[in-house]
C-alpha cells in the first residue's frame, strides 16, 4: 500500500502548488449559489424549497469542473507509462487520483456548506442529513469524474466529452442525494441507503473501467 499513498502524496503536492485552481474551484461553487437569489428575488417562499437542490447542482458543476485535465500532466511527464509498469497499477492509480481529488475539491465544499446553507435559509436540523449525503454524494460525483477523464483523455474536446459521458450518470446521485437531504425521517433515509449503494457501486468499478480506459489509452499513444 506504500505506492498507493505514495501517489496520493504527490497529487496532494501538486494540488498544493496550484492552490489557485483549487480557489476557482471553490468560488465557482459560491458564485453559482449566489446567482440564484439573484436571478429569483429575494421571496422566501420560492428560495426556500430551492435551497437544498441549489447545494446539489452546485456541487455537482464543481466537483466535475476540475476533471478535464486530471491525467493531462501525468501523460505528458511520461509518469502515467511508469505507474502502467509499476506495482501500484493503473486500477489503484486511478483510485488514488479519485482521493486526492476529492480531498482538494470535495472537502472544501464540503466544509463551506453549512455557510451557504445558512445563506439559503436552510433550517438548521436539516444540516445532518444534507452534510452527510453531500458527503456521500460527493465522493461519488468524484469517482464519476475520473471515469470520465479517463475515457475522455487525450480526446478533442475532452471537456465537452466528458460533461456528455459524466452528466447523465450523476443524475441517480443527484436525485437520491437531494431527497436524502430533504429527508424528515431522520439521517438514515431510504434514499441516502439508495445513494450509499449507487456511491458502492461506483466504488467497485471506477478504478476498474478508469484503469481499463487509460490502458487502451495507452496502447493506442504507443502504436
């Protein structure tokens, strides 16, 4: 497992050294919730059911922003043909990117979510379950985004691909994720179970289909 962390390490670093993006990253998440009291009005009977559903898209836009060029230096630094070769594999490799990446994006949004929750007027016994399906929702989002810049590596318009490939497959997290939240029968909801079992499930294959696209990927760069 001494790889495996080993490459979280790095990814953490380099995130480090590009905190900026990081930054966009996070204000993007703000700018979109601020946007849409702005563009409604201030009536607080239309807001208020909004609110949990305006986290969750911004979230989704957020997490899935910063994906388009998670491989792009590893292939270009020749680091991608070493792990290919090396004992991590490209299955745990990918899996060790979903972490780092979640750690640098997912977190902080994660963390600056009760400070938008109280922007949008969200009662506060509703903070539980919409922190805890965020948490969950997130991880899955992320894990999402690196099937998706995986299979859209290397491709003309990855960007657009991958939003093409990754959009249509949030929308089970995206459903289940702002009922869970809304959910009045406490934290443990049927739906946050509905959406820990899609998060299990993503768990299982991403790093399979990630490692599986970025091998193709490979062959096709070597021929």
């Amino acid at each position: 497992m001494k790889p495996f962390f080993a490459q979280i390490e790095r990814d953490l670093l380099i995130a480090w050294q590009n905190r900026q993006d990081l930054g966009v990253i996070l204000v993007f998440f703000v700018i979109i919730i601020a946007l849409f009291p702005l563009a409604i009005g201030a009536n607080a009977t239309v807001l208020d059911p909004l609110g949990v559903p305006v986290i969750w898209i911004a979230a989704l836009l957020a997490i899935l922003a910063g994906f388009d060029r998670l491989f792009a230096q590893d292939v270009r630094d020749g680091w991608l043909d070493q792990i290919a070769l090396s004992q991590l594999g490209l299955g745990w490799y990918a899996l060790a990117k979903a972490i780092s990446h979640w750690l640098t994006a997912g977190l902080p949004l994660l963390i600056m979510t009760p400070l938008m929750a109280m922007m949008l007027n969200i009662p506060l016994q509703q903070w539980p379950p919409l922190l805890i399906a965020l948490l969950i929702g997130s991880m899955g989002l992320t894990l999402l985004g690196v099937i998706g810049a995986a299979l859209a590596e290397g491709a003309r318009r990855g960007t657009a691909l991958m939003a093409l490939l990754i959009l249509p497959l949030a929308v089970p997290l995206l459903i289940f994720g702002t009922l869970a939240s809304q959910s009045d029968r406490g934290i443990i909801s049927p739906h946050l179970m509905l959406l820990g079992a899609v998060f299990a499930l993503l768990l299982a294959l991403a790093p399979l289909v990630a490692a599986s696209a970025l091998e193709i990927g490979e062959t096709e760069t070597g021929l």
